[in-house]
C-alpha cells in the first residue's frame, strides 16, 4: 500500500504498519463486527453493579464483571474516593519514589501487611505492574522461574522481562510441576509462579501441594491472589488462607480492580525483600503512582471487607449457585470455586455466538479466547457478585438454556453436558 508523503510524492507505508492490513486478528475482528457479534471492549453506561444500563438504554443483567463484593458502588467507598479527590487532587503526576508517595499509600501498605500477616507491602499502580516489580526485581539470568502454564499475562511478562530461565508446567498438575523441579539444579535461584483463583475458569490452585513439593529444592513461591482477595478464606485473604498456608507462602500479590473495587496491585512479603522493589523494580521506579481517589476507594473497600468477614461467604453462596444454575441449563463447567465459572465451548465462533444470544436475553458475560487461554481452548466466562439476587440467577438459568436450545439450531453444534 502507497501513502502521500509531505511532498505529495507516493510511498511506501512502513511494513511495521502495514502487516497488519493482512492480519488474520484484524480480519475475524471486522468480520464479527459486520456480524453484530463482536464481544470485546463492550460500552458500559454507568456503575458495573448487578445491572447495567448497555448503550441501547436496555437494562442488562451483569454477570460479566470483576466486582465480586460489589463494592464499587458502596457509599463508603465512593465518599472515600470523593474526599480524596477534595484532599489530594487528581492525580500525583510522579512516581512513588518522587513525588507520588501520599499518606494514603502508606496505610493502604500498612493495612494490606497487617491484614495477610506479613512483613510489608508495596501499593503498585496496577497488579500487573506489582508482579512486574518483584519477578524483575528477584529473579535475573541463571534463575528458574517454575509456572503453571495458565498463570496471568502479567506473571509471564514479568518472567519474560527477568531473563530468568522459564519451564512450565501442566495446569494445577502436581506431578508434572514436580518433574519441572527435579530439573532445577540445587544450587539455582528457583522460584514458583502460581495463581490461588485462575481468573479463566475459577479453578483453585493446589497451594499447600505446590509450597510442599517446592521446598525440597530450596525454591519459594509466589502466588498471585488477584481473583481470590475477598473470596477464599475465613477472612477473605484467599486460597493460601483456605489452604492454611498463608505464613508458608514468600510472596504474594494482589490486584484492587477486583474485590476492592478500584484500580492498583500490591506485593506483600519479607521487608528486605519490599525494600529492596522500591528502589530497585523498574516498573515501580518510572510509572506515575496510585491516583488518590483510587489509593482511597481501595484502602476503604479493604476496611469493610475486614469489618465484614461475612462478604467472602456470600460471594462464595453465589459462585456455588452459578455452577448449579449453568450445570441446570445443560451446559459443561470448568472445575473451580469462588465467582468464576468457565463454560468451555470448541471454538471461537461458538463463543461468540453464545455471547450474542445471551446479551439478546438480557445477559452480559465475557468471551475468553486465546491470548487469554491457550490456543485451541474457547470459553464463556461467567462471574458473580455478592450483590445478585436469587432472581437474578432465575433469569440467567432461563437464558443459559435459550442459548443452548440457539447453538443447536445454529449451524454450530451446541455443548453437551
């Protein structure tokens, strides 16, 4: 393709630019949008509660959002993002290491240690750039860096980034994450990547298993607790709480976009080891830090998660009851606990058009295709929050089976349970 330059004179188009006239991605993307299919970047209008208002002004049942505790419409947390705001601006406009450093960070930091009982925290400006910070920061070339293959996009960036050496592992799979260690000579700095909830399917990691097979190689373990926080445990500190080996973990991280109702990430850890992140994670040094509103809106959805331990089990209630409702529609679920629910389906054509059918019956979910899962794998992804009500559900189980009874009518045949 030819481009105009300055001079008039015809050119070239970069081929860095141009590949992407030819890209398979770009052509099924305009292909579902002709189609009226496309089920990414959807337009929200108003609060992600347990109902939205979708652009059409149609009244949308949301079971398609991360805000598990439904707290992002709480008045205490909107009145703490509101004072912020009165207090602290915008913004910080610089990093925690300048001039982005409030004294909402350092309770939100304060809290976040004393809630899961460890040394120290570091508040990170999302909780992608939190497990950026420590995998970038620990872990450098000659090092074994041990993941489940299904761990989240940040974890595999961050190892990519360390240039430590990676080997994965089969999914929640004990035996062969144990073969990858035995490969690990002793003398190497090892550490193991895994999620407590994996943000898919909703599976649970085997955390007390991992923690034990790993030690024997003198390795630690980080688990990524982002769809977990508020969920799992007694006190909603996640699958290392449920597991009983919350003190037996070295590193944690953790996300507020999900059950704290915000934006940022945190690690929590051994204070020389948070310490040394921040003066040292690249990630944490150059991005500009935690805007107040949302430093404040987490540290307050934390206090009431604290206040109220009963929050944790009634998003659980609503998880075990959409596995039922889907399981009662006819439809294959993904083994898992807590809010998530992955319906697996064959291909990306299926999802999709499952997705529209139910977003016509009233009903928002996600479509997970790959990168989000591996290739080959396709899924609809369901989730619920603490705020749905049992006539919610009703709804859903009506439209769940209306979108099995569609698929078969389609020229795609529909899942069997």
């Amino acid at each position: 393709m030819s481009v105009a330059s300055s001079t008039g004179t015809a050119t070239s188009r970069p081929p860095i630019l141009a590949r992407v006239e030819s890209s398979t991605v770009r052509a099924q993307l305009a292909m579902a949008k002709e189609r009226g299919v496309y089920a990414f970047s959807y337009v929200f209008e108003g609060a992600a509660g347990p109902m939205f208002r979708a652009p059409s002004g149609q009244q949308v049942l949301n079971f398609g959002s991360n805000n598990y505790l439904g707290l992002t419409t709480h008045p205490r947390v909107v009145a703490a993002a509101r004072a912020a705001v009165d207090d602290f601006g915008t913004g910080c406009t610089g990093s925690r290491l300048m001039n982005g450093t409030l004294r909402l960070h350092i309770a939100l930091e304060e809290e976040l240690a004393d809630f899961y009982g460890k040394e120290a925290a570091l508040v990170a400006t999302t909780g992608f750039g939190a497990n950026m910070s420590v995998l970038t920061t620990l872990t450098r070339p000659g090092d074994w860096l041990v993941c489940d293959r299904d761990i989240h996009a940040s974890l595999l960036e961050g190892a990519a980034a360390s240039g430590a050496r990676v080997s994965r592992f089969r999914h929640n799979d004990l035996r062969s994450l144990g073969q990858r260690l035995a490969r690990v000579p002793a003398e190497d700095g090892l550490l193991v990547l895994i999620e407590g909830v994996y943000s898919a399917d909703g599976s649970v990691a085997p955390v007390a298993d991992v923690v034990a097979a790993t030690r024997p190689h003198n390795g630690a373990v980080l688990v990524d607790e982002a769809h977990a926080l508020g969920v799992l445990g007694a006190l909603g500190r996640g699958a290392c709480e449920e597991a009983g080996c919350l003190d037996d973990v070295d590193l944690v991280t953790v996300t507020f976009s999900k059950a704290l109702a915000s934006c940022g990430g945190a690690v929590l850890g051994p204070l020389d080891v948070i310490e040394e992140m921040r003066v040292s994670a690249r990630s944490y040094l150059f991005t500009a830090s935690n805007v107040p509103a949302a430093t404040a809106a987490a540290l307050a959805a934390l206090r009431l998660l604290r206040e109220q331990p009963e929050l944790p089990a009634t998003v659980r209630r609503n998880g075990d009851l959409l596995r039922s409702v889907a399981k009662a529609s006819g439809w294959r679920v993904a083994p898992g606990a807590g809010p998530i629910v992955g319906l697996p389906l064959p291909s990306i054509i299926h999802a999709v058009i499952a997705w529209r059918v139910l977003m016509d019956r009233g009903v928002y979910c996600n479509v997970f295709a790959p990168p989000a899962v591996p290739e080959g794998q396709c899924l609809l992804r369901l989730s619920t929050m603490a705020t749905h009500t049992e006539a919610h559900f009703d709804q859903l189980h009506i439209a769940l089976e209306e979108t099995r009874e569609a698929l078969k009518g389609s020229r795609v045949k529909a899942p069997t349970s």
